[in-house]
C-alpha cells in the first residue's frame, strides 16, 4: 500500500489535493495531510510505529515556520527512499535547487497546478517508490544469496585445502606404519645434502632392520608382522628428537636422518632406539630386536656414499650377530 503525505499552511489547498488524490488514485492508496512541517515529522513518525513506509510526499515551498526545502531535507535524511515533489509559486528557484541536491527532489510543481499533471506526477512517484523498493528487495536477496556462495566457496575452500594436506600427507606417508616413505626420505636427503658443503654442517644415518623379520612372518602370519611393523614405528617416532627424520625405507627396513650430528652422538641415538625396540613386549610375538648401521657425512661425500656407509655397517652388526649398532667410516 502506497502512503503520500500532502504538506501545505493552506488548509484548502489541503482539501483539494486530498479530494483529488482520493478520487484519481487507487483505492489502498493512503493520503496523509500535515499543515506544517513539524505536524509532517509528527505524522511521519507514527506512520513508522505503525510498519507502515511512507512512499511519497508533495510540500508546499513556503510555509511558516519549517520552509519546504528545510522539511524536505529532514524527510531525507530520515527516508533517504521516500520521493519528494515541492510545489511553489515563487519565482525564487533557489528552495528548489537545495532540494535537488540535498533531498534527491524527484519533481517540483508550480502553482497553481493542472490536475492531470499533479495526478500523473503523483502516479509517476508511487510507481518509481515500488520499483526502488522492489530492487532494494532483489538487492538484499541478490546479497542474502552472494553471501551464502560466500559461505559455500570458503567451506569448500577449506575442505579442498584440507583435503589437499592430506594428498600431500598420503603421498609423503608410509600407508602401514605412518612414517615418511621411501620418496619423501630421498627429497630430504637430496635437499640436506645440497646444504652441507655450503653451511658447513654436517648430517649422520641410521639404517636399521628388523631381525629374523621372515621368521615373525612365516610363523605368526603377515598380521603379526604387520603389527611389528607398527610398533617398532611407534617406538621409533617416540624416541627420536624433534630434529630428527624417521621413516620406512622398505620391508623391515627404516632409515633416520639425523641432521647436525654427529657420528659419535648419532651413534648413542640408535643405542638408545635399539634398547627400546629390544625391551618392548609385542603383544603378538614377544620380544623382537633390531641391528642397526650409522654413517655420517664426510667432506666431498654424494648421498650415495653414505648411504652405502650405513648399509655396510648394518649387514656388519647382522653378521657380528644382529642386535647391534655399529658404525662404518
């Protein structure tokens, strides 16, 4: 329903436009007259405590007390959407540019009027009133609905970052035991050695496997194995320092990278892992052992050769009778 408030200090010029009005315009059209402006801001704020908008109003230019310009200022700053029409007979245009800068003047009209021209005028503010209010509306929803895609893309956003680090995790993840595998192992390699003639630092092995691991196999099953596996993992990742790489080489084999350490202190880390994974009760199998070879970067060393160093030393601990760490220079 469309509100218009007529406001003029003539109560006949009142009668007339609400008369007009009445007659021409549809019939849930509600037309409001206010004789000044301090009435019009009355009527204005009980039109608010009562829902409903006030869609158009037609002032008088002059009028005592509050002039048009000044009420039509205040509407706008309160109904920034209401269309606002002034009518004057002066000549003095000057109320009417204020009202076109600062109160968005939709039409003036000069007195006196011809009533098909206040009417279609009129007729004009209502229709441009529900088409603003109807594209305030498309708006709102327009952004009720960009907000929600907002929503949707940073949820799902998350969920392909998420999921991302966890393909990045999966392809840098032994599947069984967790611990880095093979690949990952041999980019850490190649990324360390690359540093250490340049920064002068220095970087130890630890090559390990688990001993009589086919006799674990044949005799309690590849479950059980698997579960070694596992566990040996766990003591391993529980014990190295938060420096350290540990990962699976392949089969029972795990390789530690032991960055800016040296041979003699790397050597006291794998007795101590060694000691570990001897102690601990697999529930499947009982106790277990491992052997274990160190090497530590020498100068003018290629990754090959100390890996090389540490296998050497591992088969030397398993031919010196497995359960054992020993070291190769």
């Amino acid at each position: 329903m469309a509100t218009i408030l007529c406001v003029d200090d003539d109560s006949g010029i009142l009668s007339a436009l609400r008369s007009l009005l009445g007659q021409r315009l549809e019939r849930d059209q509600l037309v409001e007259i206010a004789e000044n402006g301090v009435e019009a801001l009355e009527i204005i704020a009980e039109l608010a405590e009562d829902g409903l908008e006030l869609s158009v109003i037609i002032v008088d230019y002059i009028m005592p007390g509050m002039k048009g310009d000044e009420l039509l200022v205040r509407v706008h700053e309160l109904l920034p959407n209401t269309i606002k029409i002034m009518l004057t007979g002066q000549s003095d245009l000057s109320g009417v540019k204020r009202t076109i800068n600062e109160a968005n003047l939709f039409r003036f009209l000069e007195k006196p009027w011809q009533n098909e021209d206040i009417v279609l005028t009129i007729q004009a503010a209502i229709r441009a009133y529900e088409l603003d209010h109807q594209l305030e509306l498309q708006n709102q929803e327009l952004q009720r609905i960009n907000n929600e895609l907002e929503i949707i893309v940073d949820e799902r956003t998350h969920e392909l970052v998420e999921k991302n680090k966890e393909l990045e995790q999966l392809a840098v993840t032994d599947r069984l035991t967790g611990l880095y595998n093979r690949l990952f192992l041999d980019q850490v390699l190649a990324r360390e050695f690359s540093t250490l003639s340049r920064h002068g630092t220095t970087l130890s092995l630890i090559l390990l496997d688990i001993d009589h691991f086919k006799h674990v196999n044949d005799t309690y099953g590849h479950h059980a194995g698997d579960e070694v596996l596992k566990g040996i993992s766990q003591i391993l990742k529980g014990n190295v320092r938060e420096s350290d790489v540990v990962g699976r080489w392949g089969g029972e084999e795990f390789l530690i990278l032991c960055p800016n350490t040296s041979l003699s202190d790397t050597l006291k880390v794998a007795e101590k892992l060694r000691l570990c994974i001897e102690q601990y009760d697999f529930a499947s199998i009982g106790r277990c052992t491992a052997s274990f070879g160190v090497a530590s970067y020498q100068q003018g060393d290629t990754m090959i050769m100390v890996e090389t160093r540490a296998d050497k030393a591992l088969y030397l601990a398993k031919d010196q009778g497995r359960n054992r760490v020993m070291s190769s220079t």
